[in-house]
C-alpha cells in the first residue's frame, strides 16, 4: 500500500490545499493530510477546529485520513508506515523554502522522500493568510475556500468583535 503524508498547517483549509490533496489521493493508495499543532507562526484556528474543517471538507475522498501530530513530519510518517511527504507549490517563493525542508528531511530520514505538486493555475495565488487577512478586512473570500470555512471564519469573527 503507498501512504503519502501531507502535512501542513491548514490555519484554515482553502480551496488550494484542497487542489493538492484531491491530486495526491489519485496518486496514492492513501493519503493521510497532518495537520501541523504547533506550528512557528500565530494561528487563527485550534488545532481541533483545523482538524475538524480539513475532515469536514475532504469527507467524500475515501482514501484521505486527517490526523493532528507534534514533532517530526518524517518521525509520523515511519510511524504510519508512508515513504513519501507531499507538499504543493505555488510560485517560485514557496521552493526554497520547500527545497530546505525536503533536504532536512532527506537528512533525518532518507527512505522518506518528498514530492511537490505544482499549484492549479487558479490557486496560485492563494495562501491561508491572504485568506484570514482579506475575509477579516471585509472581503469576499468564499471563492478560495469551502463553505463550511466560510461559516467558521464567521463565528471566529463574530467572537473577536
Ligand atoms: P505550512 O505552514 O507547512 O507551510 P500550509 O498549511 O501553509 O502549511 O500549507 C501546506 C502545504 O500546502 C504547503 O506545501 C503549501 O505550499 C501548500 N499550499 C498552500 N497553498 C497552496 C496553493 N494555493 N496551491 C498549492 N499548494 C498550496
């Protein structure tokens, strides 16, 4: 069976994300989506309520499971068993950063391999902060993400005011 991991924060899902997981689970028997808990940056959404969209929004794919997890990316993926990290590009920014991980992770782990699918032209420019700082600004932002994450980022605003 070929497991392939996607982590990522998911701080919340978009409709980009869901691009690159959709692709992923046509390649792999399985696809489990992580979602980072602690990742080094300020987050919106719980790890519980980003767990929780991700299900929500990727429920018709038999072959997706979403799980949270700490620690290591590449420490997960030997624990189920996936030789392989998925991560998505989007504009030539996002592949240094990408490039650094994956030779990290080449370095912790290097049976575990990383493969990068290319963004779908009409997500190219989306990304979870353009998302929370044009929807918190009054934007409309229900093109780039699943309804489901419209209403949470709703509540979410409706709590801070
Ligand atoms: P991280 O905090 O690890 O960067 P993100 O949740 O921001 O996690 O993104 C997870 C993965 O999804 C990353 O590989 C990122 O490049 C990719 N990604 C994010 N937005 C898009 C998009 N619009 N198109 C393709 N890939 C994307």
């Amino acid at each position: 069976m070929r497991i392939a991991v996607y982590p990522g924060s998911f701080d919340p899902i978009h409709r980009g994300h869901e691009d690159i997981a959709q692709r992923a689970a046509a390649l792999f028997d399985k696809v489990v989506v992580a979602i980072y808990a602690r990742p080094s940056k300020v987050l919106l959404f719980s790890v519980e309520e980003r767990v929780s969209l991700v299900r929500t929004v990727l429920a018709d794919y038999p072959n997706i499971e979403v799980r949270p997890y700490a620690g290591l990316t590449v420490a997960l993926a030997r624990e189920l068993g996936a030789r392989t990290l998925v991560r998505g590009l989007r504009v030539i920014s996002d592949f240094e950063r990408e490039y650094q991980m994956a030779l990290t992770n080449q370095q912790l782990a290097p049976e575990i391999d990383t493969i990068c699918l290319m963004t779908s032209y009409e997500y190219a420019f989306v990304s979870a902060s353009i998302v929370k700082e044009v929807f918190m600004a009054g934007g409309d932002v229900s093109s780039l993400v699943h309804p489901v994450v419209l209403d949470a980022l709703e509540r979410k605003r409706a709590a801070m005011q």
